[in-house]
C-alpha cells in the first residue's frame, strides 16, 4: 500500500485543518468527504480540490474503498460512525471527546481492537515541537521523578465558537452531558495523564458560572465557564484549570520534578527549565533570571527558523499526529496516543463531570 485512502465525515471549520495536514503528507490522498449538510461538504471539496462528495456517510463507505476515516461531527454521532467505518474496514481518527462518556469510550476502543482496526484522538497539542521538546528534556533526566503538574487550559467565549454557543440553547455543545467542559477538557487533561500513572486516581473538581449578569431564561443560562481540578495519584498531582474569565487567554504546562521545573507556554510555543540558581548567594539569583531569559530567547529564534522555513503552523501538532497515525498503520507501529491514555482521560472526565452534576443539584 503506497498510499492510505482517507475521507473527513463532518465538514465543519475543523475539517479544514485535516484536509490540509493530510495534503501535505506523501502517504495519504483525500478522494472523499461527507457531510448531512451536501453544500458544506461541496464547498469544502471545491476549497481542496477533492473530486468527491457526499450527504451519506453509509454512501460514501459502500461506494469508496477507504482506508482511513477521520470523524469531525460532534461527540454525540461518534460512537455510531466510528462502528460504521470500521465494519466497512476503516482505521479511524476521532475528534475530541472520542465519546459521551467512558463506558461508550471502552466500547468503541473495544469495538475497533476486535476489528483489529486502529484508532486515535485529535490531542493535537501533544505533538506540538515544544510538546516533543519537552518530553526530550524528560527522556534526557532533566526532570528527575514527576512530582506535580499544572495544566492551564484558557478560553475565548467571544470567539467565533464561544459566540456561536451563546447564539442558540440549540447548539450541540449545550446537550453535551458536560457541556462547554465537555468539548475542550480533553486540552487540559491529556497534559496530566502523560506524567499521571494512575488508571482511577481522586479527582476533586469545582465550577462555577463566572459572570451571573447575562441570563437567557434556557440552558444556556447553566453554562459554567470557569472549572479547577485537583488529582492526586499515587506519586504524582495535578492542578487543572480551565477559565474563559483570564485575560490574555493562555494554554500552559508546567511539570515539577525532583531535578527541575519545566514550563511549556503553547502560546508562544516556548519551553524553559527552571533548575535554580546554579551560583551561590545573590550572584545566583542575578543570573537565574538571565539564564531563563536566555532560554525563551532560544525559543523564539527557533520559532524564527520555523517561520523562515515555512514550518512555524497552527496546525503542526496535528500533522505530527496524523503522519504517526498513518505510520502505525502502514508500518504496524505503535499507536501516537495509546488506547489506555485515551480511556483514562474518559474516566477522569466523567468523574469531573459527575462532581459537576452534583453540585448543580445540591
């Protein structure tokens, strides 16, 4: 098989995003796309170049032999396309959240484990270069022994989705057991299950409905958009925040170590260590400062040379993923995000959720 045949069910403003990080690989060709909504899915073929489009994704798998299906619909249709494309053979690339919850979750990884099928999750940012950076300073000992981590997961309601959500108490996003959680989590969580061993560790979570001045008088008025977490394992803890209130919007790691500390800023794509002051008494101190300063000035002359070379790209981290998911299928290799991490983001989810639930009723 020289090149993997792939098809986009669901033609919405993300399917963009896959479209033109498969085009850019050598081992995979775009020939279908689908959408309930045939002019998306013209429009999106016409943008691309794509000869073939369709409103039937039962059409669609019949009348194509496909290899890969990616799934960009909302979580609620997950579970029932991704079992109809891996009983037409299909390996399958799922958007966040995989499923509604974690018993749907291990019954689709089950489903396409029987069907000797492969599967993976749209953590894009996982494989984002600083997300390789800095899990090469972990390879390397920097950190020592995980200890504690923070993940910072900000949010922009007066962006184009956060805008779309507050326009209608139709929209998908409102019938999502979690809600606005639900859909975007996945980016602060899949930051601490990478240091977190644990497959049920304690799980504290909090939310909240951060400005109570707007009401609608329907569900969107049960909106919470301000959420913090608490996990402990059994040698590692988290902090996870998710906030639309912070001003600038950020997207951060920062992992404690028993050697160091390392911060990872998805923003400006930075990565520093902090190991402490390398001199004795103030001189040390002075120079801590110029030594981190010095690292995030290595950062941005790389991001410089990406930019130069045409490299510096939204989308990189899912390029990455995509191209280390085709090649676990053409080259039986191990899977970009395991079965395993994806089942125990889906646990810790549902238990933040559940916690949610509860206090809205107490």
């Amino acid at each position: 098989m020289d090149k993997l045949r792939v098809a986009i069910i669901g033609c919405g403003q993300i399917a963009d995003g896959h479209v033109s990080e498969i085009q850019k690989l050598g081992n995979a060709t775009v020939v279908a796309v689908c959408d309930t909504e045939p002019i998306i899915a013209e429009q999106l073929a016409i943008r691309f170049g794509i000869k073939t489009w369709y409103h039937s994704h039962k059409e669609m798998l019949n009348k194509e032999q496909l290899d890969v299906i990616h799934i960009c619909t909302p979580p609620q249709s997950h579970l029932a396309l991704a079992k109809d494309a891996v009983d037409s053979g299909c390996h399958i690339y799922v958007e966040k959240p995989l499923a509604l919850n974690y018993l749907e979750t291990v019954e689709l990884v089950q489903y396409v484990t029987n069907a000797h099928r492969k599967i993976t999750i749209g953590h894009n940012s996982e494989f984002d270069p600083p997300s390789v950076e800095m899990r090469n300073h972990i390879k390397n000992g920097t950190l020592g022994d995980p200890v504690h981590v923070e993940s910072w997961y900000g949010y922009n309601m007066g962006g184009s989705f956060g805008k779309a959500i507050l326009a209608s108490p139709d929209h998908w996003v409102h019938k999502l057991p979690g809600k606005l959680f639900h859909n975007n989590i996945n980016h602060m969580l899949n930051k601490i299950t990478e240091y977190l061993d644990d497959d049920t560790p304690e799980i504290h979570a909090f939310a909240w409905k951060r400005d109570t001045t707007q009401n609608f008088g329907d569900l969107r008025d049960d909106l919470y958009d301000e959420l913090r977490t608490v996990i402990r394992g059994k040698t590692v803890s988290a902090y996870g925040t998710f906030s639309s209130g912070v001003r600038p919007v950020g997207h951060y790691v920062r992992v404690y170590g028993t050697r160091s500390i390392i911060d990872l800023d998805y923003t400006s794509r930075s990565v520093a260590v902090d190991r402490g002051a390398l001199y004795p008494s103030a001189i040390g101190r002075l120079l801590a400062g110029y030594d981190k300063a010095w690292q995030y000035t290595k950062s941005a002359l790389k991001n410089s040379k990406r930019f130069y070379q045409n490299d510096f790209h939204f989308f990189s981290g899912m390029n990455l993923l995509i191209k280390n998911f085709y090649d676990s299928i053409l080259h039986d290799a191990p899977l970009p995000v395991s079965t395993r991490n994806i089942v125990r983001i889906a646990w810790i989810m549902d238990s933040i959720i559940s916690q949610i639930q509860g206090e809205k009723q107490s």
